[in-house]
C-alpha cells in the first residue's frame, strides 16, 4: 500500500514539474504585471507630482511677442497672363512636342563635358563641376521622318 501512494505522489510531482516546465515564463509574466500593477497603485500621487514637477522644468517659459505694425503692402495682381501661361504649357497629351529649358546634366563616371560647353558655361558665369556638362534648350517630342 506503501508503494502504491508513494508512486502517486511522484507521479503528481512529476506533474506538477512538468507544468512548471512548460508555464514558468507566463507564471513570471503574471507576478511582474500584478506586481507592478500594485506598485503604481500604490505610488500613484508621487507619480503624478514627478510628472508634474519634470513637465515643468522641461516647459519653456512663454515669451509673448510685441506686436508689430505692418504696412499693407499686397498689391492687387491679376493673374489672367499666369492662367493664360498655364492653359499653353499643360500638355493635352503625352505624344505632344514641348520645349525643354538649357540646363546642366550630370555625366557618367568618368566622362568630361567639352571645351565648347566649357567655355559656353564660363561666359554664362557658370561653374561646371569636372563630371557635368551644359544641356542646350530643344524641343522633345518632335516626330521625325
């Protein structure tokens, strides 16, 4: 009879050992969030006055700006010859020709841009670095025959 309680107890052991295995993490979790949960409880008015007192030292103080008078310098300007401006340069669709603007292009590496473009870009007062090169206007979109 002996053996036969002793072997239920070791099997309940066992159990138990196995459970403990297997939920150890979740046990730890619960007692933390409980735990905590209880500290915050329990400090919530020294909490609170440590907000406030960090709230207000990280606060800038409030400077009111003087007023200034301005004069009222916005004119009326009509803008018929921007919409105007506007109507030409929308292209009406994606085959139409339209004009592209003088600008400067990066090279690939090791590429130079020319002596002409060079000297073209000096007398416009423009400092080419050693990889760019100048881009004349031209009109893409063109069909040719």
């Amino acid at each position: 009879m002996k053996e036969t309680a002793t072997h239920s107890e070791n099997s309940q052991d066992q159990g138990i050992k196995a459970w403990w295995r297997k939920n150890w993490k979740k046990v730890v979790a619960g007692v933390v969030v409980v735990g905590g949960t209880i500290l915050v409880i329990k400090n919530w008015d020294e909490i609170v006055a440590v907000a406030e007192k960090l709230a207000a030292t990280l606060k800038p103080e409030a400077k009111v700006p003087t007023p200034v008078a301005v004069p009222n310098v916005v004119e009326e300007i009509d803008m018929t010859p921007v919409a105007e401006l506007a109507k030409e340069v929308v292209r009406k669709s994606p085959e139409a020709p339209f004009d592209v603007i003088a600008h400067i292009r990066t090279l690939p590496e090791g590429w130079h841009a020319s002596p002409e473009k060079i000297a073209e870009a000096a007398e416009l007062q423009i400092v080419l670095l050693p990889n760019q090169t100048l881009v004349d206007a031209y009109t893409k979109g063109i069909k040719v025959a």
